[in-house]
C-alpha cells in the first residue's frame, strides 16, 4: 500500500482503487481500497481516502462484522469522513448484508434448514440479543406466517413450549419450525439449546404438531438440530 502524501490521482492507473477493481476485480483490493471507493475523497494535509478508508477498518476492529456494528455519528468522527460520507458506507454494507437474504414469502416451501437460515440470516446475525422466532407451517410444509415468540437477554432467550407453541395451536398449523440467534456469532448449539430443543419436540408431539426443525442463526452460519449441523 502506498504511504506517499499524494493524491491518489498522481498515483499509477494500475494503483488506483477504481482503476484496479475494473481492471481486475474487487477480489483484487484490499479493504481500505474498498472502502476508499466509498469515501472518495481525503481529509487534506496529504491524506488520501486509502488512508481514511485505513482509519475506518481499524475502527471497525478490521472486520466487516465489526463496521456494521458501528453507528453513523462512529464512523463520521474519523478524520475526512463526515456524515453524508457515513450514510454511504452503512448503505453499502446494510446492502451487502441484505444480499445473502431470501425471504421466504406465505405459501412458500421450506426444503431444509438453509431456507430457513437465509430467510432469517439478515433479520437475526446482528441482533445484540437473542430473539426466538417460531414458522408456522400447514401439511406441506409450506408458510403460514412467522411468529416471534420471545427477546432474551445477551445469552439467552427465556421461552417456554407453552408459549413457543401457542401461535401454533391458536391457528391451527399442522408444522413448526423454531429459529432464534445466538449473538456470539457462533451458530453451535448450547446444552441450554439442545435441551430446549428436546422439550418443544415433545411438546409436539403431544400437541400433535409435527416439529420440522430448531435452527440457530449466527453471523458465521447456522445450526440445524434436524441434520445435527
């Protein structure tokens, strides 16, 4: 990466961040490269917007995950960034993070866990808190609507088959499939997780509701107790 106080215009054609993703991709950048496409310009005094692109990935502790967490006044506090430049990198990431989403809309087929990860993938992998959601499901498996059952504290989400399945029996939904997230990023079931799971697959049972699936939901991927990863 270059250090010189020079604009990036006075740089070579082939080191220019725009100039380098059209020519060999974005793969090719780096992410203060990506992020200077954003921000576009410097803070003066020799700073190119490389170098303020730099500053937010360090802010961001160098992770994605890590500038989705950060809040607009954050990001306009670094030096050449400002707020109209903050809304364009929450909007970029807020899109980037959308993109691996695909609702599922009622009357739609769930297939396995991975349908189920990618509809709540978007909604649920940021949230600070875990949240149990509950999707009611008619005799082909198809969506009904969702249900959210319960906000926990930063570890645990606190619900009870009576109330996890009360939107079930209440609208009579021939099938469930239970998701909540887990803040920590980490989609690995919990002994708390696998308990919980055998207790609403009981409760099924005797409710007479065929239990399809809990799946974890987590920034680094999910967990489904019906493949048992």
């Amino acid at each position: 990466m270059k250090e010189e106080s020079r604009t990036i215009l006075s740089w070579p054609g082939e080191e220019r961040p725009r100039e380098k993703l059209l020519a060999m991709g974005p793969g090719a950048l780096c992410p203060a490269e990506l992020l200077a496409i954003l921000i576009r310009t410097g803070s003066g005094g020799g700073r190119t917007a490389v170098d303020v692109g730099r500053d937010l990935w360090k802010l961001g502790g160098e992770s994605w995950e890590g500038l989705l967490k950060l809040t607009a006044a954050e990001i306009a506090a670094v030096k050449g960034m400002g707020l109209a430049k903050a809304a364009s990198i929450l909007a970029s990431l807020e899109i980037s993070r959308r993109v691996g989403d695909i609702p599922l809309r009622n009357g739609s087929a769930i297939a396995d866990g991975r349908d189920v990860y990618r509809h709540f993938a978007g909604k649920l992998s940021y949230l600070e808190k875990e949240n149990f959601y509950c999707l009611l499901l008619d005799t082909k498996n198809r969506v009904l609507r969702e249900e959210r059952i319960s906000e926990g504290t930063l570890n645990e989400s606190l619900v009870h088959p009576r109330e996890a399945f009360r939107a079930a029996v209440r609208e009579g939904a021939a099938g469930v499939v239970f998701v909540h997230n887990h803040p920590s990023g980490d989609p690995s079931p919990s002994r708390e997780d696998v308990e919980l799971t055998s207790r609403l697959m009981e409760a099924g049972k005797l409710l007479g509701i065929r239990f399809l699936d809990h799946v974890i939901v987590a920034r680094s991927g999910y967990y489904s107790f019906a493949k048992g990863k």
